[in-house]
C-alpha cells in the first residue's frame, strides 16, 4: 500500500509574528517524502504555527514553503489550503457526531474517489483495523478507534503530506502508546509523508525517522532520534530530550573530572570548567574503585528503582537499578559511570542535578 503522492516538505527562513510577539524566527526544516518528522518542544515554542502555516492556515511573514519543489507559501506565492492536498489530524480526531464512520471518512474524499466511495472507504477500514465498524457513529467508538477513524479520513483524502498536531494527548497512557505504535505503522505501509507536533519527547524520538527540536521559534537542532540523544547540540537540547545527571567538572584534553571521577567527552569541548552531563541510564552501583556515597532515598517504578546518592564530596545523584537491588537508605554504596559523557561549556558548571527520572 503506496501513498498515492507523498511528497518532500521544504521549510526556508520561516518567520511569523503575532503583533510584538515573534512566534517562528527563521525556521529551516526539510522533511523527505515518505518519512515523518516530528517538531518538538515545549508549549508556546511555535510548533502549532508552523503546522498552520504548512497546512495554509496561516501565512508566513517571511520565507517559503514547498511541497513536492512548488512554493506554496512566500516569494509571491499562496495556494490556499484546499488546494495544497495537506491532511490534518488534530488533538481530538474532531469526527462530525451526525455522520457514521463511513460518512467522516468519505467526505473529504476528492471528485474522482467519490463514485468508488463504498470500496474507498472499506479499504481505509480494513487498513486502520475498523472492518465492520462502517455504520457506526463515533459516540459509539472508544478514543483510539476514533483517533483510528480520523487517520482513515485523512489518508482517504489522498494528502500529499499529513499533519498530526498532538493527536495522542487526549488518550490515556497505555492507550496513548498503543494507538501511536499502531498508527505509525500505517503511515509508514502506505508510504505517507508526515509532521507530528509533540511535546512528548518519548513519542519523538521512538515514532519519527528526524527530531527538530523548537525552543522560542527557532530550530535548536534536527537529527536523527539516536543522534539528538547521544549527541544533542546544547545543555538545553540534553535536557529536553532525556532525563540527565549534571555536575560540575573541568575538562582537559578530551577528559572531564567531576565528583564522579574521570571520563572522556563525547563530543569535544574546550579545556576549562563545563557542566558533565550523562544519562540516568549510564549510572550505576560500581565497585571498589568508584566515589562513595550515601544513599538518601529510594523509589519504586516497578521493574526499576531510582537511588538518590549523595556523594561524599556534597554532589547528589540519581542511580537507575533494577527494582531488586538491595540498597535502602543510609546504605553506603558506589556509583561508576559507563561510556563517554558530554560536557558542555559553563563559567559555574552543574549542581549534581538528576533530571527526567522515570514518573517525573
């Protein structure tokens, strides 16, 4: 099941302002046809205007938007949004009540589908698993089956590309990863291009084949999920897109020492003070030859615990062990780091921080 006309999505020099208020500042991004990028970042950063102004609802103060190498949006250009073929699939599915799940999915169906209805819409159905379910209403369907329901009616349309503005907030969380699991492999079997607006930095990086990261309209780094992860470009980048541990430390000729010891830099940096930062992931009860530590509390997340260690210098950590390790607080223990860590330059440096614990 190929899309009928995935198509590439460039980006240049977006800038959009709202009075005073600049939402996007000069927004590069490219999003290959047939993969999915997703934009994350926090509320207010100009993820939602940047959809708007792909989809046509809002026109750019400055630079250009192509799809499939037509300019769509600046240098002159304006193609409204009915003729752009862009799908949008919002926060709610936003279903027509009075219409059963047949009729949403066929009425944005184009001229020439409209004869076929019937065998579109059955097709769409079978696709996104909802076979039998074509003369329900959506009062009827549970939130997944609707957000289901939406997608059909988005592809139905034949899009060139599909926006999904935080389609899973509304679900909870074990349905939230199922429905996302589920509806990423339909966009990927029918060969969609996508953009997925999210705040969710665990729906990022395990849907979307790129990450733009978005802080205060501007793009902080785009990559790809693992790369974003292991090597983000800035603390604020590390910070947003996983859980860290920060302390202060000095780096000379490619090795960082904090109260955690020695251990070489990821991505190089200049001698002088930075802040260390690792994973949670990376830490771990070491053997005789790591700092010790006093632990000062434990919690449980089930199949793992989170050990809050404070170092016998003063700096406090968090360790992730597995859920039957034995250490409770008062216990001395010793924590050892794996791997390289990333440093990045700071006058002052970290505070021991542990951020992003799992619960958090």
């Amino acid at each position: 099941m190929v899309a009928e006309a995935s198509a590439e999505v460039t980006l240049s020099g977006i800038s959009r302002a709202f009075g005073a208020l600049r939402v996007l500042d000069g927004v590069d991004l490219q999003v290959p046809a047939g993969t999915m990028t997703a934009v994350l970042g926090p509320s207010g950063c100009g993820k939602t205007t940047l959809l708007r102004i792909v989809a046509g609802f809002e026109s750019p103060d400055a630079g250009s938007v192509r799809i499939a190498g037509d300019v769509v949006a600046g240098s002159g250009a304006a193609v409204p949004a009915h003729r752009r073929r862009v799908g949008l699939m919002p926060q709610e599915g936003a279903l027509f009540p009075h219409r059963t799940v047949a009729g949403n999915i066929a009425f944005g169906l184009r001229a020439a589908h409209r004869r076929d209805s019937a065998a579109v819409v059955a097709r769409w159905l079978e696709v996104v698993g909802l076979s039998g379910l074509a003369d329900a209403r959506p009062g009827q369907l549970s939130g997944g089956q609707q957000q289901r329901v939406a997608l059909a009616r988005a592809l139905a349309a034949g899009p060139r590309v599909l926006l999904l503005d935080e389609p899973f907030a509304a679900l909870d969380a074990g349905l939230r990863v199922r429905v996302r699991e589920d509806i990423t492999a339909i966009l990927r079997e029918s060969g969609t291009t996508a953009i997925l607006v999210t705040h969710d930095q665990d729906e990022a990086l395990s849907l979307a084949d790129t990450v733009a990261v978005l802080f205060d309209g501007t793009i902080a780094q785009h990559a790809a999920p693992a790369d974003l992860y292991d090597r983000p470009a800035t603390l604020q980048v590390a910070r947003f897109v996983g859980g860290t541990v920060e302390l202060a430390g000095d780096c000379r000729g490619g090795v960082v020492r904090t109260a955690l010891g020695a251990h070489p830099v990821r991505i190089p940096v200049p001698d002088g003070p930075v802040t260390m930062v690792a994973r949670p992931e990376q830490l771990h009860l070491g053997g005789g030859d790591d700092p010790r530590g006093t632990v000062t509390d434990r919690r449980y997340y089930g199949s793992r615990a989170v050990l809050r260690v404070r170092l016998d210098g003063g700096a406090q950590v968090s360790v992730h062990t597995q859920a039957d390790v034995a250490a409770a607080s008062g216990d001395q223990v010793t924590v050892g780091v794996r791997g390289t860590v990333l440093a990045f330059a700071s006058p002052s440096g970290g505070q021991g921080m542990a951020l992003g614990e799992p619960g958090g």
